[in-house]
C-alpha cells in the first residue's frame, strides 16, 4: 500500500512543498521514489 503511494507520489511537488522548512536544500537531492521505497522496506511492523 504504502509502495502504491510513493509510486504516485509527485516528488518535485513533496520538495517544494518542504523547501522552506529545511536548511539545507541539497539534503532532498535523495528524494525519489527509490529513496523512499527503500525506507519502506525498512520499517518493520509487529
């Protein structure tokens, strides 16, 4: 379900959406639908 979401996910969108929030703008260079997959895949659920 979740791996449906990022595919959908617009990730230019969900950046400029968070730009002014962070400091330092290069830290959301590794946004991509990869990156959050592969966060996805480690979270670990009882």
């Amino acid at each position: 379900m979740l791996h449906l979401a990022i595919a959908e996910l617009d990730i230019q969108a969900a950046r400029r959406d968070v730009l002014p929030f962070v400091k330092d703008s290069s830290k959301l260079e590794v946004w991509s639908a990869d990156f959050f997959s592969a966060l996805v895949d480690m979270i670990q659920t009882k």
